[in-house]
C-alpha cells in the first residue's frame, strides 16, 4: 500500500503516455523499496536540513540515466521536479562506497548553492543501497540534447553569446563558492524556460580546499583539461579548460574530438596538446578567447569573472550593431583580456572615428 502510494503516477489529465511501463514499474520499484521501507526517517550528517518528507514525493516516467542513476520526472511539494534515484551495486563494493561519497558530497554542495545558473536542489534521501537526489525539472532537457538537433555550425551568434554567458555566470558563482565542478560538459548544462541554461550534475565536484586526487573518477576525457587528465593537482582552471570545450560546441554544434575514442582524445590532448579544430568562420574574439581557456598553462586561461564581462560586452556591442564581430579583431597579446572592456570601448571609439 505504501508503495502504492509513494508511487503514485503523475496523472497529467490522465493520458497515457505519462504511465510507467510494467517494466519500468518494477524497477522503479525494485530501487526504491529500500527508501519506502525507511519512510521518512531522518538519520545521518546534515539529512534534517535536506531529508525529503517522503509523504510529498511522487514518482512518475523515467526519463533519462546516467551512468550508475535513472532520472524520474516526479513531483515534490507540489513542485515538478526531477529524482535522480542512484542503486549501489551488491557485487561492487568499491564502486558502492564510490557512489555514497559521491552522493554525499553531491549533495552537500547543492544545499548550499543558490544561483539562478545552477540548478535548484530540493531534498534527498539516503537509505543504502538507494538513493536521491530531488531537483528542479528542467523540460529543455540537456544542452547536448538540443545541439544535437541543430545543423553543424547554425547556432546564430547571439544564442551562442546568451548561453554562454548563462553558463558562465554559473560557474562564476560557483568558483566565488569555492566549489570546483569538474565535469563540466554540455550533458551537464539543462536547459530551462526561455533557454536558460543551468550547471547541473555535482557528482565529481569538490570544495577547492578539499579536492584530492581524480583517481578512480570517470570523468568525461573529451571535456577533461590536460592536467586533470593526466592525474596531476589541478585547480578551477580545469573548469576553464571545460568551458573553452562548451564554446566550441555552441559555436559547432558538433562533438569534440567525434573521430576519436574518448581514449584517445584523452591521449591526444595531453600528449600531443591537440584540440578541437576551430571554424574558418568562428569571429576572431571567441576563437581568442576559446584558445585562452584551453590553454595548456591553467594560468593562462582567464577567469570567470573576466569571461563573463568579456561574454556581456560582446553580446552587448553585437546587439548594437549586427556586423560588430565582423569589424573586431582582439589584440594578439595577453594584455587583452586584462584591459577588457575598456578594450572594446577604445575599438569602438576608433572606429566610430575611422
Ligand atoms: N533536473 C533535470 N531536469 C531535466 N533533465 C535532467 C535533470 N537532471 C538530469 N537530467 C537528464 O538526465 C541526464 C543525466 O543526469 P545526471 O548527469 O545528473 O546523471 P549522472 O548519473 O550524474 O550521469 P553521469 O554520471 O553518467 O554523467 C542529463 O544529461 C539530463 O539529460
């Protein structure tokens, strides 16, 4: 009965194509007897500050999974939301140990972050060898998702600019957090109403003072800076590294490195420093600055603080005059990124002059 009840389907008017598969019945089930058997109990470091109240949770499709997850729509305290249930395996033990700390420390950081370009946590529940993780539903779906149906390369130059900027704001909150998210990619940007983009996925993320190594992490390689692939310390910049990735994908709407295994993207860009070809026709400001943070020194690639003001004024100057890209020519030196945008404004007055 209980069960019944927690699983209640988002009736959605009644129509079917809401309803769960018998198959996919049994196994929302079968994952979440472990959390029904425990109801609401709150046990654990920090879980009566984010312990869901299992009475206000309703399950409905699965809709996406990722590697060790299956994600449900649902809804919580009246709230369409999206539960990411994540199972131990019983054979495992290593890797079960894995997902509890990652779960833990997923969790941990998205209680704490309020940002209109992260996406919103409501509540958890942790009864071993289930668990979740209640979010804000995002109905765009993934950033990947949506560039996957573009057309290589038509994505127009003030979309490119908007989500950017939205997932740059993201990340720049993030770093004044002092939180790493190291594994930053388009499958991790969720695209909300109005195109807003949203940094989701915590699992590998850390507290810049407490990021140990990344053995044993399956990061995603084809986003991965070179020193993070190669198991070395590494600091926000490897986010930087991930965001110069993103940008190319806005600009391409292609896969990096789609040619090659992840393996061998891995191999490629910490061994022989390759990267992503960059369009013929990609402005020669974003080519500038998607070079800079995929720079192979991490401190040569800018912070968030500048590529945010950097992102503002290009989608500022290219709503002002469409052919702005076209006219602008970054300088070649490092100073550029430095003196911005007092840059941009000294390049406008001069060729207002000219
Ligand atoms: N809140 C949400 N709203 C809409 N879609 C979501 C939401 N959360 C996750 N998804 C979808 O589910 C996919 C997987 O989610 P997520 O990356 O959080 O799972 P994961 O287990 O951490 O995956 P992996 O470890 O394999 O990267 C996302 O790429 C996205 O398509």
């Amino acid at each position: 009965m209980k069960n019944f009840y927690w699983f209640k389907q988002i009736a959605n008017n009644g129509k079917s194509e809401n309803r769960l598969s018998l198959g996919e019945y049994k196994r929302a089930v079968s994952w979440s007897k472990y959390l029904v058997s425990s109801g609401a109990e709150i046990k654990g470091e920090g879980e009566e500050e984010w312990g869901a109240d299992m009475s206000q949770l309703f399950i409905g499709n699965k809709f996406a999974s990722g590697r060790h997850s299956r994600i449900y729509r649902g809804i919580y305290k009246q709230r369409d939301v999206a539960i990411k249930l994540i199972s131990q395996p019983e054979e495992d033990e290593n890797l079960a140990s894995m997902l509890e700390n990652q779960f833990i420390s997923e969790v941990a950081l998205l209680f704490r972050l309020r940002h209109p370009n992260i996406i919103t946590f409501f509540a958890a529940c942790k009864k071993a060898p289930v668990f979740c993780i209640i979010t804000e539903y995002l109905a765009g779906g993934s950033l990947r998702k949506y560039l996957h149906h573009q057309e290589p390369h038509s994505v127009p130059l003030n979309l490119v600019l908007k989500l950017a900027l939205d997932i740059a704001r993201g990340m720049q909150y993030l770093h004044s957090q002092g939180i790493l998210h190291r594994d930053l990619k388009s499958e991790n940007l969720l695209l909300g109403e109005d195109m807003c983009v949203k940094v989701a996925d915590f699992g590998i993320s850390c507290l810049e003072s407490q990021c140990g190594s990344t053995k044993g992490f399956t990061g995603t390689y084809r986003w991965m800076a070179p020193e993070m692939i190669k198991e070395k310390p590494h600091t926000k910049k490897v986010d930087v590294y991930s965001f110069g990735i993103v940008l190319w994908e806005l600009l391409t709407a292609l896969i990096p490195f789609d040619n090659m295994t992840p393996e061998q993207a891995a191999f490629a860009v910490s061994q022989k420093n390759a990267r992503p070809p960059l369009p013929p026709a990609c402005p020669m400001a974003l080519s500038h600055l998607i070079n800079k943070c995929w720079s192979r020194n991490p401190d040569k690639r800018p912070h968030f603080d500048k590529i945010v003001s950097l992102l503002k004024s290009y989608a500022e100057s290219l709503e002002r005059d469409p052919e702005f890209f076209s006219s602008f020519k970054p300088s070649s030196d490092h100073t550029f990124l430095l003196c911005f945008p007092k840059c941009i404004a000294r390049h406008r007055s001069a060729s207002i002059k000219a």
